[in-house]
C-alpha cells in the first residue's frame, strides 16, 4: 500500500470515530451487523403462508371467501306427520339466529329435504344429499324409517348427520355396522321410553292385561316391542300384539280382534294419521269402552288431538321431560314463540337446537382457513369431533356422545291429554294443564 493511500484511510477511520463518539449511544453498544438474523431466515412480508392441503380420510369441504358453510335438515315436512319435521327444523333455525347467521364471517346456509317419514322417502332425499359436495353437516332424520333408507349414502358420502328424533334403539347399537358412521343422535333411545311406559302402566295405573298396536315402522315395532318385554317383566301379561298398515282409515277389525282379549291398557305408539283412526274408533268396540289407551312422541302434537276427537280426553303419552330441560330452554321457548307467533308443534325442537349446536362446536374445533379467506372442512376431523362431544351445556340437559352415537339425556316423562282442543296444547308452558304431566 503506498502512503497516500495509507493517509487517506487513516483519516476516515478517524472521522468515523468522530461522529460515533458525537451520538448517544456508544459505538460498542451496538449490535453488530452479524447478530441479525440473514434476510433468508424470515419471510418476507408479502409472503403468504402455504396453501392448505387437504389430507383428511374423507375430504374436505371447500368454501371460498364469499360463500356460505352449508348445513341441510332432512326428515318429514308434509303430509300427517309433517308438524314432527317441521318441529325441528325450526329448532335448527333458532341455533342459526343464536349464532348471529354467520359463522367464521360466512353467512350460514340451510336447506331442507323432505324425506316423508318412510324408508323410501329418506333414501330419496339422502341420495340427493349425498351428492352435495357443499354440504358440511346434517341434522336429521325426523323418523327413524327414514335413517333406515338413507344412512349408508349419507355416510359412505364422508357426511355426518346427528337426528334430534330418531328413538329406534337398534340405530345406535354398539353392533349397528359401518353404514351408521356417520350417524348420531341427541334423542332418547326407545329402549327407556318403553320402559318409562310399562312401569306406569303397571306401577301407576296398576293394570295387569295389555295389549299393542303398532304400524309396521321401525319406531313403533321396536318401542312396542320394548313395552312388551319390560311389562311382562315386571309380571304384566301382553295379551296382544297386533298391526295395522300406516294409512289405513279403519280400525276396527284389529280393535275387534283385541277386545276380546279383554285388555285393561292398549299401547299404541304410531304416528298421527293411524293413531287419530284407532283413538276416534275405539270406543265404538264393545269392551274397550273404558280400555286405558297410551301413545308415546310420534303422536305428541296437537295434530293428533286433531285427528283424534273427542277419544283423546285422558288418553297418555309418553314425551321427553320438558320439566327436566336445563333453564335455556324457557329462553328458547320465549324466541320461538315471538318467531312463528305460535307454540312449538310436537316435542324435538330443543333437540334439534341441541344438535346444530354441536355441529357449530365440532366445526370451530376443525375449520381451517387459507390465507385467502377460503375455509376447509375436513369431514373425517369432524365426525371425530362430533363424536368427541362432552359435557355439552345443551337446553335438552348436558349431553355426551357415546362410540355408537347416542349423545341424548334420556329422560322420560307421562302426560295426560285434559282435553280435547288443540289449541289448548302447549306442554312448554308449566301452567299449561294440557297435557299435565302425571309421572313422574
């Protein structure tokens, strides 16, 4: 190096150490340039995170920034029985204006398929469902029939439905198969109700003959069948097991048949069009003038004491306990009534609101979304979640899902008709005295 260059550095190291020695921090008190991370260490800040990849068993459902998470209800909106579905529905409906109609900033989306209280009518209305790939969760079905015909292509679809109505006690047995996988239920088990009904017949009523009427579902068959083996047990004598076909209009041949049983209680838990013909006409069957007659959910609704007529005066039936809901409910009731300026039509609409519920807090736990706002639904995280439900504070009660779907508080309750005016019917009002529970 020659001297002039040398001079020449030597004075800018000094002015650097000039001007360092002006400011007020020490030169020494800097970090040094090698102590910051290198520019490759971190992202820059245009970078976004990495897409998200589905990598999920059954898929995922894919809803762009914009677009609303879809939920569907199925189960029977017409006919007879219609007041059963839409009972639910409305339940359902309620969830979505607690959850303001929007989750995660989408608008919430429900549509409906009426699947007509029938094997048939359900795997109609699965089918078509199956085939959404919108389609997030379901609540449904309304009748157990229903499930019957529809659950393999609502499950084999990677879909999950959860029925606030279903009772058929073989839908969640520990044995039930894999078409049921995804299928729960926040409703009883028929297996309880039957039994709530033998012991008041026979610990209440005191009866010791009865006889069943059921109309070929798998509801009625199987909750007769329960009534049947718990009555007996207790030392009751079933003298009668007779059916009768869904839309048949007249009784009277099996009420002939069972009169000369000579029963004490006849037990006929079917729904409202065959249920209002046995209960109009039954009283015309010498013997059965003063028979004890009972029914249990399918028909508790003011439809029924509609079809029924006069008969229906101190009639039972056997309901989930409303007096046992947790105290939600009222609040529930007060929204529902200022909604459809009307009491709820039959008796599952808190289970309905207990199940999208669920459905909502299983979805939170598993949603993922993109840095683009697009969501991601992975179905098999979600069934998992659905059925890791536990200790959920619902307004049925604290509901917990067992391996094989059944997630409901099974608590039965007996009422008796006062009356026979529909428009007197409102059970979820305490002071109401028609239907008055009478046990327990």
């Amino acid at each position: 190096m020659n001297k002039r260059l040398f001079a020449l550095l030597s004075l800018l190291v000094i002015a650097s150490m000039a001007l360092a020695a002006c400011g007020g921090t020490p030169a020494t008190e800097e970090p040094a340039a090698t102590d910051a991370p290198a520019a490759t260490d971190a992202p820059a800040a245009t970078d976004a995170p990495a897409a998200y990849e589905c990598t999920d068993a059954l898929g995922c459902v894919k809803i762009a920034a914009g677009e609303p998470v879809h939920i569907a209800y199925w189960g029977v909106l017409s006919g007879a029985d219609g007041s059963l579905g839409e009972d639910s529905k409305r339940g359902v409906e309620i969830a979505i204006d607690d959850m303001g109609g929007k989750f995660m900033d989408h608008d919430i989306l429900l549509t409906t398929e009426d699947a007509l209280c029938t094997p048939e009518g359900g795997a109609t209305a699965a089918a078509k469902l199956a085939t959404d790939s919108s389609l997030v969760a379901l609540i449904g079905s309304s009748c157990s029939d229903e499930t019957v015909g529809g659950i393999a292509a609502i499950s084999n679809a990677g879909l999950t439905t959860i029925s606030p109505s279903n009772t058929r006690p073989a839908l969640t047995a520990p044995d039930r198969g894999p078409d049921y996988a995804g299928y729960l239920r926040t409703a009883h088990s028929d297996a309880f109700q039957g039994k709530a009904v033998a012991e008041f017949a026979y610990n209440v009523l005191g009866v010791r003959k009865a006889a069943t009427i059921h109309d070929g579902s798998a509801y009625a068959q199987a909750l007769q069948q329960v009534f049947a083996d718990e009555f007996a047990a207790l030392g009751g004598e079933i003298v009668a097991q007779e059916a009768v076909a869904k839309d048949a209009t007249d009784m009277r041949p099996v009420l002939t048949s069972i009169a000369a049983k000579s029963p004490e209680f006849i037990y006929y838990p079917v729904f409202v069009a065959a249920g209002g013909y046995i209960t109009a006409q039954i009283r015309e069957i010498a013997g059965l003038e003063n028979v004890k007659m009972a029914g249990s959910d399918g028909i508790f609704t003011p439809d029924f004491v509609t079809a029924a007529g006069p008969n229906v005066q101190g009639m039972y039936l056997s309901s989930p306990d409303f007096s046992a809901f947790a105290s939600g409910y009222a609040s529930f009731v007060e929204k529902h009534n200022a909604k459809y300026g009307e009491a709820p039509l039959s008796i599952f609409h808190a289970h309905a609101y207990d199940a999208a519920n669920i459905i909502f807090a299983a979805l939170a736990k598993v949603a993922v979304v993109d840095a683009d706002g697009t969501m991601y639904v992975p179905r098999q995280a979600l069934r998992d979640a659905i059925y890791a439900t536990t200790d959920f504070q619902g307004i049925t009660g604290v509901l917990s899902c067992s391996a094989s779907g059944d997630c409901g508080a099974p608590v039965i309750a007996v009422y008796e008709v006062v009356n026979s005016d529909p428009a007197s019917w409102n059970p979820q009002d305490a002071t109401n005295p028609n239907p008055k529970k009478i046990y327990p």
